[in-house]
C-alpha cells in the first residue's frame, strides 16, 4: 500500500526516503564495521635450558673459579689440604644449584668438580712453582730431603736423593709432584662435587 510523506509527496513502496524532502521514513541502524581479526600474538619462545656444567658453561666457570681460588688461599693451612680439595668440589655444586636453581645429578655433579679441580691445580701449580723453583735453584730442597732421609739405607732414597743434584733429576721430581698434585686435586674435588649433587637432590625430584 503506497503512502504520503508529510510534504504530500506520494511515497513508493519500501522507499526510505521520501524522494521530494530526503525526509527518512524509518529508523535505520547504522552497521558497524567489521574489524579485522587481530593475528594472535606470536608463541614466546621457550627459555632454553641450563646447559650441563662444562667449560663452555659460563655459570659453572665462575662458580668454579671462585671456589677454586678461595681452596688454594687457604691450602696454605697444611691439615686443610685435603679437606679443601674435596670441599672446593662440593660448594661448587652447591653454589651453582643455588645460582641456576638446577639440581645437578651426580655425573653432572663430577663434571663440576672436575672443572672446580682443575682450576684449583692451576692456581696451586703456580704457587707451588713460585715458591719451591728458588730454592730449588739455591740447592735448599735437596738439603731439606738429606736431612730429612740421612739415616736411610733404601737404595731407591738414595738414588733419589742423587738425583737431586742434577738439575734433570730435580726437575723430573718437581714434574712427579706436580702430576701427583694434579691427580689428588682432581680426584677429591670430583669427589666432593658428587657428594654435593647427591645431598642436593636428597629429598627432591629428580635432576637435570
């Protein structure tokens, strides 16, 4: 059924104008626009795992440099000696647990005591050069070591004791001490660092 706009124009049918006034004849709602879908934020990587304790580990050379330093100014204590080795080994475990918030098992454990013994041998090694060197040059170390073996009869002391008087011969036995240094060193200090992880993980779950 046609109609009439208020001007008297005679309306067509379903018009929403009227033609004659532009008068809107209905309400018409305004469509919003359609916004575009928003791309979902990209994944955050994940954070990559601590990696194993290492000399490429930054974390672990630290910790070990640290403990290794702190065992040789106090190896000056002889009776310390050994215990400090062995502890070197295990705080270092216990320091980079605490720095990584990562429990270590007991071969990762080692691994951080090797590192931790390592270091503490090279430091000792060069105490232990800078110190016995002069007086080994001033024949005071082969003095030392007749005094101390005067009354013995072995024939190995005694060859020993000859060597000394050669500066080939001195310098194999310095050489024997350091390579008995080194294996002592390192072997307690790994032993330490596995006792350290293995206390650590004592009542947690399991390790890295």
């Amino acid at each position: 059924m046609t109609e009439h706009c208020t001007c008297g124009a005679r309306l067509v049918e379903d018009a929403v104008f009227c033609h004659k006034c532009g008068k809107p004849l209905r309400e018409i709602a305004a469509e919003e626009p359609e916004l575009p879908p928003q791309a979902a934020p990209p994944p955050q990587p994940a954070a990559p795992p601590t990696p194993p304790p290492s000399f490429q580990n930054p974390v672990a050379v630290r910790v070990s440099l640290l403990m290794a330093l702190i065992a040789t100014l106090l190896s000056w204590i002889p009776i310390l000696n050994i215990m400090l080795w062995g502890a070197a080994g295990f705080f270092a475990v216990v320091l980079y647990t605490r720095r990584t918030g990562t429990l270590l098992n007991v071969r990762a454990g080692v691994s951080l005591g090797w590192i931790t013994g390592v270091m503490t041998f090279a430091f000792t090694a060069v105490m232990f050069t800078a110190t016995v060197i002069p007086k080994a040059s001033s024949g005071a170390i082969a003095a030392m070591f007749r005094e101390q073996f005067k009354n013995t009869s072995d024939p190995n002391v005694q060859e020993a004791l000859r060597m000394l008087d050669t500066s080939g011969g001195l310098a194999a036995i310095l050489l024997a001490t350091l390579v008995m240094l080194f294996i002592f060193i390192t072997l307690l200090s790994m032993a330490g660092g596995a006792l350290g992880a293995k206390l650590s993980n004592r009542g947690a779950g399991p390790a890295a």
